[in-house]
C-alpha cells in the first residue's frame, strides 16, 4: 500500500521503529521500512552481529548509520539471529535502494510466532501508526 510517498507492502509486519519482518516459514526476514530509509538519507554502515545471537524482545541488537543518523536495531520477537546479509558490508546502500528485497538485513528464528501479534499489521494499523510518525517527524 501507498500512504502518502512511501511504500508500505500490506503483507508484512512493522516494528514501531521502522522495521518490517517478512514470515517465511521457519525464520523471519527483517529490514528498515520505506519510511526510515528515506528519513535516514544514504546508509552508509550496517552491523552485522554474529549469527546464533540471543535476542530479546524490543532490546537494541544492532547499529546502522547514515550520513546524518546513527540508528538502532531492535528485536521484534524472542528469538536468535540466524543469518545477516552479509551483501550490506559492501553495499549498505542496497537498503536505500530496495528496502524490501536485496536490501533485507537480518534473519530471526523465534520460538513463538505469536509475538508477532505485538507487531502492526494490516492497512488500518499501518496507516494510522506511520501517519502519525508523518506528522511527528514533519514537526521536529
């Protein structure tokens, strides 16, 4: 779905810091929205934390920088990180340029997919939750 000029792919879940995650069967696909690549400008670096790593719900796990923003990763979900995209050490603008594809970042491996009840999902939810980040951000 469109809401206003960023691209909001209905059938993923978003963690209110700007992250999407994709179920794909026994793992999940995790990567930066449209929203905050845009807001973050160029991505310049993407931690890539070691595979096999414990996460804990809402905990920072990782770190990512644009030219004008040092961010943070959260984890969406209990679980452990089970795959990084390593192409990002190289080319951590494939974020900027596909977010949603070869721009992917993390891999998670959760014991409990019914986390993912706690995530936003669905048109209704989306929108209200990035629209009022719109107007937040638009604020600052």
């Amino acid at each position: 779905m469109q809401i206003q000029n960023y691209n909001m792919p209905d059938d993923l879940y978003y963690e209110e810091n700007h992250f999407w995650i994709r179920d794909d069967g026994d793992v999940l696909v995790m990567g930066m929205d449209d929203f905050a690549q845009v807001m973050a400008g160029e991505i310049v670096y993407v931690q890539l934390p070691d595979e096999g790593k414990s996460l804990k719900a809402g905990k920072k796990f990782a770190k990512i920088e644009s030219g004008k923003w040092l961010g943070k990763a959260f984890a969406p979900v209990n679980g452990e990180l089970v795959g990084v995209n390593e192409e990002l050490e190289d080319n951590p603008g494939l974020i900027n340029d596909d977010c949603y594809g070869k721009g992917w970042m993390y891999k998670i491996r959760t014991d409990n997919k019914g986390e993912l009840d706690n995530l936003i999902k669905g048109q209704e939810a989306v929108e209200k939750w990035l629209l009022a980040d719109i107007e937040k951000y638009a604020e600052e």
